[in-house]
C-alpha cells in the first residue's frame, strides 16, 4: 500500500518546467565560431602579429576568469566559451601594431573589473569587452588611434600607417577617399573584403555579415537589433552625410567602415547589456545607430560605434521598463 502511495505522489517542482537543448556553453561557442571567417580574414591581412594580438587577449581573458574564481573560491567557468569570447573581441577591436601589454591590460578590465567583480557572466551592466577597448583608448588614446595599412603578409607586401576610411572621410571628404581608393566600385570592394586600414575584426564586412547571418538562422540572436542599429545608421548617413546638402549622403560607406558590422551583430545583440522585450530590442538599436552617427558626423571621433553601444547599455533597463506589455487581465487603479 505505502509503495502504491508513493508512485502516485505528484512532483511539484519551480518553473521553468519547458526545458531546450540549447545551453550557455553552446551558445557562446557558437559565437565564437561566426567570427572566425572575419578573424581569418584579419590575419591574411594583418600578418602574425594580428594572431598575436588575438591570442594574448583571448588567453589572458580565460586566465584572469579562472584566476578570480579560483581566488574567491567560485566555481571556474572558462569552458563556457564566455570569456574565450570576452577575449576575441577585445583582440578583433584593437589595431594590429600594439605592444603586446595592451590586449593583456584591456582583458584584465574586461573580465575582472567589468565581468567578475559585478557577479559574473548574466550580471554585468555593460559588454564587457567594449568597456575594455575604451580604457585602452582613454589610457593609450595614441596607440590605439594608429592604423596600419593592411599588408596581406602571406602575399608579400609591406603595411605603412594611413588613416582610416571614416578619418580620411571625416576630415578630408569622400573625394580624399576616392583619391586613396579609386572608383566608388573599388573603394566598396576595399570595404567589403576588408582591405583597408582598421582594428583587426572590424575591416571584413562581409564575414562579419555572413557571421551574424549565422547566428540569426540558429535564432541565437534576433533580427530586431542588428537591423534596427543598420538601419537608422543607413538612413541618417544618407539625410546628413552629405557635405551641402541634405539627401545626398553615401550610406554605404558608413555601413561597410569602421565596426558597425561587428557591434550590430556581435556586440549590442549580448543578451546581458540589451534589452529583452522585442519592442524594446528596436529602440536600443535605432538608439545605437543614431548615436553612432552623431559621433561620427559631429564629435571629435570618425566613429562611434563603441560609445554608443555603452551609451544605451545604460538605457537598457529603462527601454525594456517602458515597452513592459500590460499582464493579462491587468486593471490599473482608479484615482478617487
């Protein structure tokens, strides 16, 4: 009787009671792999020093995560694939020349300053790995504003210091650029493929396009940001970037340049620092790409894609409380 009883008791456990085969880990080493055609790409023109680079960030990243748990007695969790990740993007935002110091010192603020200290992985306020490259910007403003020409070392070509497309564009004019470049043809092949003058994962665009295509098809990340982030950079860069007049703007340009490709679909998309209402998830990102243009047409930088994803990670909880839908059934108070 009493082992009847005990097959019959019911179970009661917490929600969520709809479990999915898809994992933290997985996720995470998911991303790590859509960016491995765009971090190819970058060490075929970059040379090794681009591999270097990358793999000092990436190994300090993983040794600081383990080091802080390990020191305050929490579970390790570097096989996650987080701060693997944490680590190639701060690698894929830094130019390739640097004393190999800096990406040591920018994982270090990444995942120990911004990561660990605020609970971990789910808990930090801002991308951790944009938080790094700006301190390395504020602390080092000269090495990280110095760019190298790309000089597809495996080919056998030598790389010289130039100007970015967005600097030569915002300080000399699109005929600047069209004189360094060529034809308009030319220069949007040079910024497809990644042949100019950038941070190491910022210059293919179109393998950070065929990543975060990627990613939308395993529905890791979902269209509203990336789209929402490109286009209001599209369309305000068509109104406002002309030199005269208005509506006379190259969209491309500003679309294919600098690391718009790399922050729509990489790094606003982090599901920590975003919002998570999908009404929510639009605002953030028209909010990221008006931002962005204002940088780069008015402030004292060509680009702007950095400060203004950390701008609206602070907004973030404020958006996803704002477009919060009404519960069903919900009736507001009468004022008496």
């Amino acid at each position: 009787m009493a082992k009847e009883t005990k097959e019959k008791q019911l179970v009661v456990s917490v929600s969520p009671h709809v479990r999915d085969e898809e994992s933290i880990a997985k996720i995470m080493w998911s991303v790590n792999f859509a960016l491995f055609p765009a971090l190819i790409a970058s060490f075929y023109y970059f040379g090794p020093r681009a591999m270097i680079v990358t793999l000092l960030s990436i190994v300090s990243s993983i040794g600081f995560e383990y080091a802080y748990q390990k020191f305050v007695g929490k579970k390790t969790t570097i096989n996650d694939g987080s701060a693997f990740l944490t680590g190639l993007l701060i690698g894929m935002n830094l130019p390739p020349q640097l004393p190999f110091y800096i990406p040591v010192m920018g994982s270090f603020v990444a995942v120990v300053l911004v990561k660990q200290l605020f609970g971990g992985l789910g808990y930090n306020i801002f991308n951790p790995a944009l938080v790094g490259r700006a301190f390395l910007l504020v602390t080092w403003p000269k090495l990280m504003t110095t760019w190298k020409e790309p000089s597809a070392a495996f080919v056998g070509l030598d790389a010289k210091t130039t100007a970015t497309p967005l600097g030569i564009l915002k300080e000399e004019g699109i005929s600047k650029l069209l004189e360094e470049f060529g034809t308009k043809n030319d220069l949007y092949i040079s910024l497809l493929t990644g042949h100019r003058a950038g941070s190491l994962g910022e210059t293919s665009a179109i393998f950070l396009i065929i990543g975060g295509l990627y990613l939308l098809y395993k529905r890791y990340i979902t269209w509203h940001i990336p789209v929402s982030f490109v286009g209001s950079v599209a369309v305000i860069a068509w109104i406002f970037g002309g030199k005269g007049a208005l509506f006379t703007g190259d969209p491309l340009i500003h679309l294919m340049s600098g690391g718009l490709m790399l922050g729509a679909f990489f790094m606003a998309t982090d599901y920590v620092t975003c919002p998570s209402i999908r009404k929510g998830q639009i605002i953030f990102g028209i909010g990221c790409g008006a931002l962005t243009m204002l940088i780069r047409l008015k402030g004292g930088f060509p680009e702007g894609v950095m400060f203004a994803i950390l701008l609206m990670n602070c907004f973030a909880p404020l958006i996803d409380r704002g477009v919060k839908p009404k519960l069903f059934g919900e009736v507001k108070a009468v004022k008496k």
